[in-house]
C-alpha cells in the first residue's frame, strides 16, 4: 500500500501570510494526487486534483506542485474562510489513500 | 446543483451491521459516475472506505474489504454503504462523494456521525 506522509499536523499564520503544506508518498505517484478542505460541520471541499489543476470555483490563491513522490498546496495571502484542515489523497491502483491532514491555525 | 445527504441510523451496537444510504440530488447516477464512502473517527484523519462505479463494480479498502458492502441504486439515485461486524474502531463521521472519475471525489456530502455502542 502507498502511504501518504503530510506535514505539518499543525500550522499557524496570519491573515494575509503565504502557507504551503507539504505530502510525500512512499512510492511514485505520478500526478494522481487531489487536495481537498474540511471544515468542522460542512461538506470537504475538492480545491486541487492530478497534483496541479485548480477546481472550477476555487480561488486562484490556492496552488497545487509536485509529481512523482512529493507534493505541495500553497495559499497565497492566507484569507479568514481559509483556516481550515486541508488532506491530500492518492490514487494508485484502484485504491485510496489520504494523508493524516494539516491545521491551518490563526496565529 | 449537486448536493449529497447521507442517513442512517446514529447508534449501533456492537458486532451489529452499519448501514448508511446516501441520496444524491442534482446529478443523474445513470449518468456516470463513481461514489465513494470515506470516514474520519474522532480525532482523527480521513480513511477511505470504499468506492462503486455506476454499473456496480465496487472496489474495497482491503484493510477493510471482508466486512464491506456497498452497492447502487439508480431508481432512487443513491448508493449504500453496509459494515458488518461493527467494533468501537468503526465509531466515526461517515461521508458519502461523487465525481466523475476514481482518483478524486469532487462532490461531498456532509457526513453522518455513527458511534458504535451497547
């Protein structure tokens, strides 16, 4: 099985601060890696899917980088409806596996 | 609009069967599509449980598999996620999502707590 590594657990910012959260997988994935948002009581949110492709919808401040084994989301200029747990997902052979989520935090 | 709504009982026992349904509006599931069930225990992180195509190919977690149904029902646009044998391990809130293809769930509902207790 690929396992998804994410990091930080945790990560505190300001309004306004550029953040970017990190996942490894234990082997190549090539781009098939989505990033979705959970917020507490709503519907997970897909923002970024094949590593880099924004969806539909989701503002231009978030970005997705990476094939292969290592990949990043970025959020440029960190909005208040932006702290949130973000989880990154792979797919490799019909199964799924997500990392174990990062917390974005008000500083 | 697509929208999901899970359901299904919020307590089961022990060894008991969970299931949930969960209803999709908006979106025709003859259309195409695949529909997955992911779950987060409290505490912790997501854990994908299983996904079905609408044709009725299912595909497992395999951590999972032995004690996992799910299946599809077109005439009432929704599909169903059975779980035999439920232990303390399975307490968690339930999430149903679609999308068009396997590798990612583009729409989410939002989730239904299940909490496994005598």
């Amino acid at each position: 099985d690929i396992q998804m590594t994410q990091s930080p657990s945790t990560l505190s910012a300001s309004v306004g601060d550029r953040v970017t959260i990190t996942c490894r997988a234990s082997q190549s994935i090539s781009n098939w890696l989505a990033w979705y948002q959970l917020k507490p009581g709503k519907a997970p949110n897909l923002l970024i899917y094949r590593a880099s492709d924004l969806k539909s919808g989701v503002p231009s401040r978030f970005s997705g980088s990476g094939s292969g084994t290592e990949f990043t989301l970025s959020i440029n200029s960190l909005q208040p409806d932006d702290f949130a747990s973000y989880y990154c997902q792979q797919y490799d052979s019909y199964s799924l596996t997500f990392g174990q989520g990062t917390k974005v935090e008000l500083k | 609009q697509v929208q999901l709504q899970e359901s299904g009982p919020g307590l089961v026992k022990p060894s008991e069967t969970l299931s949930l349904t969960c209803a999709v509006s908006g979106y025709s599931l003859s259309s195409g599509y695949y529909g997955g069930w992911i779950r987060q225990p409290p505490g912790k992180g997501l854990e994908w449980i299983g996904s079905i195509y609408y044709s009725g190919t299912t595909y497992n977690n395999p951590s999972l598999k032995s004690r996992i149904t799910i299946s599809v029902d077109t005439s009432k646009n929704q599909f169903s996620l059975r779980v035999t044998s439920v232990t303390a391990a399975d307490t968690a809130l339930y999430y149903c999502a679609i999308g068009d293809y396997f590798y990612y769930m583009d729409v989410w509902g939002k989730g239904t707590t299940v909490t496994v207790s005598s």
